[in-house]
C-alpha cells in the first residue's frame, strides 16, 4: 500500500496547486474546461524478494524511529541527495547523516520517520537517469512526454496541477464523500487537480474530468508526478538506501 506516502504526497500536490493559482505573475487558475486525455502506463512492483525483505525491514525500524537499526539500513558512504539539479549530500558526512538531514529525521514535530515508512510501503521503484545501479521509488508512470506538454500548454495550467490514477476506473463522487453519486470512472490517464483539497484533514481530493465535469475521489488515489523519490543500491550484495532525490523536509 502507498497510503502513507501518497497522503503526504497529494496533499502537498493540492497545497502546491494553490500556492501555483497565488503567484502574482501567473494568471489565475484555469477554469475546469474539456481536455484531452493523456494515457499513462501505471508504474509496476520490483519483483525481487531481497528488495522485499529490505522494505518490510525498513517499515519496521521507521515505525519503531530505532537510528541504529537505520543506520544499518543506509549506504556508509556515497549517498546522494539529488536537489535543485545538484547533489546536496555532504561528502564528510555518513548516509544515515545525509538521510536524516534530507527527510528532517532529527525534527521531533515533522514527517520524516512517516515519510519513510511510506516510501517502504510502496513496492515500485525505476532505474535513475543520473545514478547507475540505483532504483528509485515511487516509480514514475510510463506516458508520451510532448502530449503532456502540450495538455499544460492548452489547458493554460502547471505541470504541478496534474496527477495519475493508481488504478483503472476510479469513481470520481459528486460530492467529497464516499456515498455521493459516481459523477464518472477514470480511466488510466492524467488528471487535472483543482487548486484545493476538498477536506481539512484531507481525505478527498477536488478533481476536474477530461470532460470537464467536477468531482472528487479519496486522495490515496490519485498520485502527482515529479515525486520525492527515495533510492536504493546494491552494497555488498543487500539493498540499502543510496540516496534522495528532491526538496527534502524542514530539519
């Protein structure tokens, strides 16, 4: 299940749509309008059973925040934080050093240990483009890179107001809850995500249709591109952690 993780990470989705609707040189968001849909090929489970039992092992040491069992857990040296098109990780210092400065580990009141067992939740993972060897997760969907452009083009949008659907035909509700009327099934493309979430905490995510039509579904389903990714490499035959990639969290 990406449950924990996709909370975190759709919210941040919503959040970041608003924030985008907010920015003085930016035209107010676009009304929901028709679009064409842009197909995706969900992300696939890595099918090995040592990336498996290094999952269920990480799962457990973030739910128990056990530093020396994580430690374990994380490359010595070499970890990279892949940030802002340059690599953030501080060479003098361990892997489980860099982590924990990239996910806040150290932060008593943030998401960190959350976010990890989230990213052991999630069984995809897709090599990296920079780093040989790695394995990143969440994976990314598979989908043709210029009609995407071209859907932001002509919907006047941000990339950042869009997601894809975990699975083939998730209801979109008329309403934010989950015995509204089916307003429509989605099918395996992208979604644009209107500029709030349409519960405090969230729980349902506000949704625009290729047809235009509004609606809502639970905000486990739907999940944005350009993710956070944790990565994993093989050190000495075992999976670890090997490094990070984006923004990170407040230390």
């Amino acid at each position: 299940m990406r449950a924990n993780l996709l909370l975190c990470l759709c919210a941040a989705l919503a959040m970041a749509g608003s924030a985008a609707a907010q920015k003085p040189a930016k035209q107010p968001a676009a009304p929901a309008l028709p679009y064409k849909p842009v197909a995706i090929v969900p992300p696939k489970p890595m099918t090995d059973d040592s990336f498996e039992a290094m999952r269920k092992q990480l799962g457990e040491t973030a739910q128990r925040k056990d530093r020396a069992a994580m430690a374990r857990l994380v490359v010595a040296q070499g970890f990279f934080w892949d940030r802002e098109n340059r690599n953030a990780a501080d060479k003098r210092k361990s892997g489980l050093d860099n982590l924990s400065t990239a996910l806040g580990l150290n932060n008593k009141e943030g998401a960190g240990w959350e976010i990890l067992s989230g990213y052991a939740e999630d069984p995809t993972a897709s090599p990296s483009p920079r780093h040989e060897g790695a394995m990143c997760a969440p994976a990314e969907p598979a989908y043709n890179g210029k009609e995407f452009d071209d859907l932001v083009k002509t919907t006047n949008t941000d990339a950042t107001e869009w997601g894809y659907p975990l699975s083939p035909a998730i209801e979109a509700h008329a309403s934010p809850q989950a015995n509204a009327p089916v307003i429509e099934k989605l099918g395996l493309h992208f979604v644009r995500i209107m500029p709030e979430t349409a519960s405090d905490p969230p729980s349902y995510m506000r949704i625009a249709t290729p047809a235009g039509k509004i609606g809502y579904v639970s905000i486990d389903s739907i999940a944005p591109i350009g993710n956070d990714q944790i990565c994993y490499v093989k050190d000495a035959g075992s999976w670890k952690i090997g490094g990070y990639v984006g923004g990170g969290e407040p230390p």
